[in-house]
C-alpha cells in the first residue's frame, strides 16, 4: 500500500537541552533552589537535536509510515548546518530553505527533573518565512498539510494574520486536509500582543484538525478563564487543575463554531480532549479523503471526549511530546483508524516521547503501541 504523502511547514529550530543529574533532592526543592542566581549548577552532558514542528511532528509522522515532505527554514550558519545534517541524517531535509544573512533559530531547554520546562528561544529565519516559501506543487500532491507554530513566525501574526489565513485558503482550495498547530507565546512579545481571537476566526474556516494545547487556546480566545485556572493552579501545574467540562470543552466549543473540523485539545499529564463538528461540516472533511475518516459514514461527527494519559515508564523530558502525541493522531487518521483509537495512540505516543530527552527516541511503532494497550496499560 502507499504511504500518504503528507507536507509537515512552519517552525523549526535546533534544541539545546542540558542534561541535570538525576540524584534524587533533598527535601522539596523549587526549581529557583536548583538554578540559583551567582552559583555554578552541575549537569550531566547536552542532548542537542531538532526541535519545532516541523522536526518533531514531521519526523514522527515518518516514522509512523507517511511519505512526509519537510518545508522549513533555516540560516547559513553551524546551527542551521547541524539541523540539516540531523534531518538528512533522518532520510529528510529535501525542501528545506537555506536563507543567507539570517540566523537559524534555537532554543536552550531547561528540563529539569521534576519540574516543567523552560525554553529560551530565538526564532531566527522562522520569522521571515511565508506563503512564498511553499512549494505549492508538492502540497497539491498530498493528502495532508500540516502546520506548526505560527505563534514564533512573525510573518504568520503580524497584519491579522494575513500570511497565515492565505496560506490555509491556499491549500484547503487544494482540496487537501489542512492541520494546525500553536505553541506557547510569550505573553510580553510582539505575538502575545497580536489579536489571535481574531487570526483565529479568520483561519480556522480553512483548518480541518486543529490541535493547540488548552494554555494555548486559552491565552487565543478566553484570557480570564486562563487566568483563573492559573490562580487556581498557584505555582503548580496548570493540569492538575484543570476541569475537563467547565475550562476545556467550552474553549473547543469555540474553536468548532469558528470553523474547525476537528479539535484535539492537548491538557498535559491529564490527557487530551477532543471535540469533532456536526456531520456536515465533517463531510467537507471526508470530501476531501473521499472515503468516511474511520471507515464508518458519521463514525467521526458530533463527537466528544477526554483520554486520560498512560502512565510512561520514567520522565526525563517532555520536550516533543505534544508535537509527536500530534504526529500519532495524523498519521492513524490518515491510516483509517476510527477516532476513539486514533486518540488512544496518540496519547501512549505522548508517554512514550517523555521517557527520552528528544522528541523521537522514545517513540513506538504503532503494532507495539497497541499491543501495550490492548494489555491494560495503566492510566496515569
């Protein structure tokens, strides 16, 4: 059988993560304890590799079977040299972009056993890229468009978003399935000020699976409802908090009424929230597959739920896990899986990718995945 070809564009950088020791602390440290202003802080080596979507869901998505196409740029510079060399490396990297004059974006990772992580970035040549930058040929050519972190791309915010939403038009016109993704945006940057409930409502018409993370979402279209979980949470994690019914499903609401055809809501260590659109408007999206998602007519409308996560083996980092939890849900839709086990893979990805420091070397064939669920694997 062929492999679905699929397009993975948008952001990519390389990610820098110092290895901490993993002694266990004495007492219950805060994370300032551990990286204290004016002292010197052990760790254990660097684990360096790829990072951003394009990275991390397209090389997911090869290794779960699709023939992924990867468009991204990236700066004449050693940085950018490592990243091609680390997608060639991965039989990928064809339609990369080599812009002179510009830096190639990275992040210092800051994973620190038992706390989440922090990222220092620099977006680099992301925020130059566009819709000129596709090759629109090969987008015509595939079943899937996928793209990732327009909230770090400067091109895809500014104006209203209007690089973004042609982009979208552009390729849905195609008649190919479209896919978005977000990341964290610095509330005090350029992006943080951008009106992203109004780029959303421009975009999502054109988007048919949309998955951002609830901080995300929220921060995009309900400010006071993300501040009030965060006061809930205090200094702890904002999922441990969190209520499925009264915080996350009105947000997917939202995103559905705007437009979108499927959303997938990814909560953390709670697990993922979907909610999918009436039949209708699902079956512009299967118009598109010319076959009913799941194989069953109306299998994927109108539906609603929330997949607690699986427990993982051990945590070194989450780095990569929402984008390759995003790469399993793709790739199984695209394989004719029905929803409900399209989700389940997609959150035994996401406790496999934590148990590595990079995105990829954790991740399980498909086969293995299910087996490890058919026999009970435990619920975090």
């Amino acid at each position: 059988m062929d492999k679905p070809k699929v397009v993975v564009a948008g952001h990519i950088c390389l990610d820098i993560t110092p290895v901490f020791p993993r002694e266990p602390a004495i007492g219950s440290p805060t994370l300032a304890d551990v990286l204290r202003a004016g002292t010197l802080t052990r760790v254990d080596g660097v684990d360096i590799h790829t990072g951003g979507a394009v990275a991390n869901t397209g090389l997911a998505m090869a290794l779960f079977g699709a023939d992924v196409s990867l468009m991204g740029k990236v700066g004449d510079d050693p940085f950018g040299s490592m990243v091609l060399d680390i997608l060639r490396d991965n039989g990928e990297g064809k339609g990369m972009i080599v812009s002179d004059g510009e830096r190639t974006s990275y992040s210092i990772v800051v994973a620190v056993p038992g706390f989440d992580r922090i990222f220092l970035h620099d977006p680099g040549a992301n925020d130059s890229f566009s819709l000129s930058d596709l090759d629109l040929d090969a987008i015509r050519e595939a079943r899937l468009f996928h793209f990732g972190y327009p909230t770090l791309m400067a091109r895809m915010f500014r104006n209203g978003g209007e690089e973004l939403v042609g982009m979208f038009r552009a390729v849905d016109g195609m008649g190919v399935m479209t896919s978005l993704d977000l990341s964290s945006v610095d509330e005090q940057s350029e992006a943080g000020r951008a009106d992203w409930a109004r780029i959303l409502a421009a975009v999502l018409p054109s988007v048919d699976f949309f998955l951002p993370s609830f901080e995300e979402l929220a921060f995009m279209l309900d400010r006071d409802a993300l501040r009030r979980v965060r006061s809930r949470a205090g200094s702890g994690d904002l999922s441990s908090v969190l209520s499925v019914e009264d915080d996350v499903a009105p947000l997917a609401e939202r995103a559905i009424a705007l437009g979108a055809k499927v959303v997938l809501v990814k909560c953390g260590a709670k697990g993922l929230y979907f909610k999918t659109a009436p039949q209708a408007a699902i079956g512009r999206l299967e118009a598109k597959t010319r076959k009913p998602l799941g194989g069953t007519p109306g299998e994927w409308a109108d539906r609603e739920g929330f997949e607690r996560s699986y427990a993982p083996e051990r945590v070194l980092s989450a780095t990569g896990a929402g984008d390759t939890t995003i790469a399993a849900f793709l790739a199984a839709t695209l394989e004719g899986y029905p929803l409900g086990r399209a989700i389940k893979l997609a959150a035994a990805t996401g406790a496999s990718c934590v148990e590595a420091y990079d995105a990829l070397s954790g991740l399980k064939p498909f086969a293995e995945l299910e087996a490890k669920i058919d026999a009970g694997w435990r619920k975090a």
